[in-house]
C-alpha cells in the first residue's frame, strides 16, 4: 500500500495495486502546471482510494484528459485519460519511501529550453 497527499493535507489518498514505472513528462502542459517537468507514476483507477477529497478539484485539460489538484493548496496530483480506467499519480505527491525510479522521458519534443536532459533514461518524443 502506498500513501500520498496534497501538500496541505485536505486531499489524501492511498493506494492497494501495482504501481507503474514512473515517467517524467516534459510536454507543455505538465510544466505550465507543475513548474517544470511532471514525474508521475499509474495505477488502475479501482486502485486508488480517496481519504480526503473535498477540496479536489478537475481541471479538463484537453478534449481527452483531465488534471486533478488540491483547490486549497494548488497541489497537481493526478492526470486522467478519459478512454482509460488507469490514473497517473504525482511522484512529489507519495509518502516515502516509494521504491519506485524513473523509467523514462516522455514528450521531450516539447521541453523547456532551460534544461536538458543528461540521464541515460529512454527518451520518447511524445
């Protein structure tokens, strides 16, 4: 089981199921929200359990997605594929230790011209 919240504390979650590796997206979607680039990891859905959800929110963020984040602190905790049952999870956003190490990059074609990436990591360009 594995434990995480906002970091406020008013949205809290677990989850009961395995966990993917974890990507770092680059895209400019998930920089404008997070700041820089977004690490996050996936479960099925029916896998995670919301302890405190009140102030959760959804921010439809294209035609095909959503992003989920705390209204009281502004945390950007979940990503979520309208045609799929899983849910990607924020890295920064899970108790530790979670045992898990990135995997790869994703969407390096759109990344911030202020970084580069020096990991020996696979590199997707979308």
């Amino acid at each position: 089981m594995q434990k995480g919240s906002c970091l406020c504390g008013s949205v809290a979650f677990t989850i009961n199921g395995e966990l993917s590796p974890p990507s770092a997206c680059h895209c400019g979607q998930c920089r404008r929200q997070s700041g820089h680039y977004w690490a996050s990891t996936a479960t099925h859905q029916d896998n995670l359990t919301l302890n405190s959800s009140e102030p959760l929110g959804w921010f439809q963020a294209s035609d095909t997605a959503r992003r989920g984040f705390c209204k009281a602190c502004g945390s950007f905790l979940f990503w979520q594929h309208k045609d799929e049952d899983t849910i990607s999870v924020s890295m920064g956003a899970l108790d530790q230790p979670t045992q898990l190490k990135l995997a790869r990059h994703i969407f390096v074609a759109d990344k911030g011209d202020y970084y580069d990436i020096t990991d020996e990591l696979p590199q997707r360009a979308q």
